[in-house]
C-alpha cells in the first residue's frame, strides 16, 4: 500500500494527480518560467487550482518552495543557453531576461545556488572544456 503525505491527504488522488500533469505542461512545455512576472497566483490560475494546492505539490513533487522550483527551472534554461555555441554571443543580462529573470542580481544569486559557479566562470569552464559541460554540479 503507498503511503500517503501528510499533505496530500485532503487531496483526491485524482485530482492531486491532474495538477501534477498540468503543472508539467505549463512549466515543461508552454515555459511559463520564463515569464518575469510570474507568480504562485498566476501559475495556480493558469492550472485550475488554488495556491494551496499548488505550493502542497510543487513541495511534495519537487520537494521545495515556489520559488526555488522557479529558479531551478530558469537556471537550466540558462545553462542551456550558455552551453549551446549559437547563443555565444549573448551577453548575461541578455541571458538573464530571457531566462524570466528581472535583474542580474537575482539571476547570479540563484546561478551560483545551483552551478556553484557564477554565471561567467561557468560559461568560460564550459567553453573551455566542452566534452565536460554536464559535469558541472550543484557543489552544496
């Protein structure tokens, strides 16, 4: 028998499991990461749900906040950027705003968090040794 969350427990399995999904689809496939505006509210609204149920998922599914989910997500939108030779020429503020990053001191804050490194030195790292731009990890 599965054990159930403590959190998931007011939740039909049902419908616990099409907010998943639906979270899935506006994050995975129509990018709603990458809007800088975007917030819990307007995410649970896009998905047909409340911000309860979403923040009890995103922490259950993903295990973290709303917002380091959104970090994650527009980081590896960043390193896909920076490792893909055709964007070499992006600046890193250009590369802050297209990931749906405001400023570029959010975005280093939250680069460093997950790369370890800060933004340039990861791109010069990665340039440097392109047979290695995956093994750069999370260092904490």
């Amino acid at each position: 028998m599965e054990e159930k969350s403590k959190y998931s427990k007011a939740l039909p399995k049902e419908l616990y499991r099409k907010i998943q999904i639906d979270l899935e689809i506006a994050m995975n496939i129509k990018k709603m990461y990458l809007r800088q505006d975007l917030t819990m509210h307007q995410l649970a609204k896009e998905i047909n749900t409340n911000t309860s149920y979403l923040s009890r998922i995103i922490r259950e599914t993903y295990r973290s906040n709303f917002t380091t989910y959104l970090n994650s997500l527009r980081i590896i939108e960043a390193k896909k950027i920076i490792t893909n030779p055709g964007f070499e020429n992006y600046t890193i503020t250009e590369i802050f705003k297209k990931c749906g990053y405001k400023n570029k001191s959010t975005f280093y804050k939250a680069f460093k968090y997950f790369t370890g490194l800060e933004p340039d030195n990861y791109r010069k790292n990665v340039m440097g040794n392109p047979t290695n731009n995956k093994s750069i990890t999370n260092k904490k």
